[in-house]
C-alpha cells in the first residue's frame, strides 16, 4: 500500500466533467433533476456513468422515484462494492450534498472533483472535507474551470429556484450572479413556473 509508486498520470479532469455535465443535460431530458457523475478509475477510464434519477420510477438496475435517487447514488448503486476506492475519482457537474459527498468519503473514494459550488445543497462548506476526521482521505477539487463552473450553473439555475426555497435562490443569486440572472428573465418571459416539491 505505501511502496507502490503511483505512476504520473493526470486525470483527464476536463473530459470527465463534460461528461458529467452531459449526464446532467441526459436526466433533465429524462425529467429529472440536472445533475450527473461519472467514476474513473486511476488509469482515466471511466468506471460508472450516474445521473439523478429522482423524476423517474425505480427499476431492479437503477435507483430511482425517490429523492436519494442523487447521480452520485445512482453512481455507486450501480456499482456495489468498489474495487480500490482509494484510486476512484468522482466526477459531478455539481457539488455533491451531505448524503453523496458523506457517501463518497465513507465507501473511500479517494478524490472528488465538481464542476459548479451548490451554495445551498453543497457538501463542502459544512463539512469542510479537509478539516472532517472520517474524510482525510479523500482529496476535494473544486470547480477546476472556470466555463464548466458557469456552464453547470447555468444547468442547474432553473431547478434552483424551482426547488430551494427562498434562501437558497438567494444564495445562488450570490454565488452565481449572471448565470442565475438569466433564469430570472426567461422565468418573466414564460410567466413563471412554480411547483416546488
Ligand atoms: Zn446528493
């Protein structure tokens, strides 16, 4: 476990995290919520592709209908038992909640990487991976580029002012200004959606 030198392999971070944003793009096709993940393994191949899953029925290969049905759930789900989790990376176009990124840091995955900061439903600002006792192991990058980030958060704007409450928009609002800006004007131009669950 310590003498084997892992070799000097960069991850593809980029590639993986447009595949996680176009997993995203797949689940709101599919009528859920726009968030995707994809595993890779320590030499850059993909492991597991994953996406929410939460507007769609469970079936006996995916999780699904209910709202732990998170693309990084659905990731590991699939999966089961994972093979050296040490050398997994996550890949999520958003940052994982408290479930996922607990999730992710208890079955030993050892590094995750999001695209776009969730100001309200994110991880990383309560737990503060670094400082957690049971989460040392697992290494955080988050939002590596800078036209991910705003392309993610302009795939999840609409479904976070649909689903946080008023607060949390705000908080989006904040975080990603432009980007939640144009919900608010596409939002005046259809008359509005409403209907949070
Ligand atoms: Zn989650």
């Amino acid at each position: 476990m310590t003498d084997q030198p892992s070799p000097p392999l960069t991850l593809s971070h980029r590639a993986h995290l447009q595949t996680a944003l176009e997993m995203a793009r797949e689940a709101v096709a599919a009528g859920s919520s726009p968030v995707g993940a994809v595993l890779v393994n320590e030499k850059d191949e993909v492991v597991a592709k994953g996406r929410n899953r939460v507007g769609e029925d469970q079936t006996a290969e995916r999780v699904g209908g209910a709202s732990v049905a998170h693309a990084e759930m659905d990731v590991f789900f699939a999966l089961g038992k994972l093979k050296n989790p040490g050398k997994l990376t996550l890949y999520s176009s958003l940052e994982p909640c408290l479930m996922c990124g607990g999730a992710s840091s208890l079955l030993g995955v050892g590094r995750v990487v999001w695209a776009t900061d969730d100001a309200w439903g994110g991880s990383g600002r309560l737990i503060k991976w670094a400082d957690h006792p049971a989460m040392q192991s697992t290494e955080v990058m988050a939002c590596p580029y800078p036209d991910l980030e705003a392309e993610g958060a302009r795939l999840f704007a609409p479904e976070a002012k649909r689903a946080f409450p008023d607060e949390g928009w705000e908080l989006w609002r904040e975080r990603y200004p432009a980007e939640t800006a144009e919900v608010e004007e596409s939002g005046e131009k259809q008359g509005g959606e409403d209907g949070k669950d």
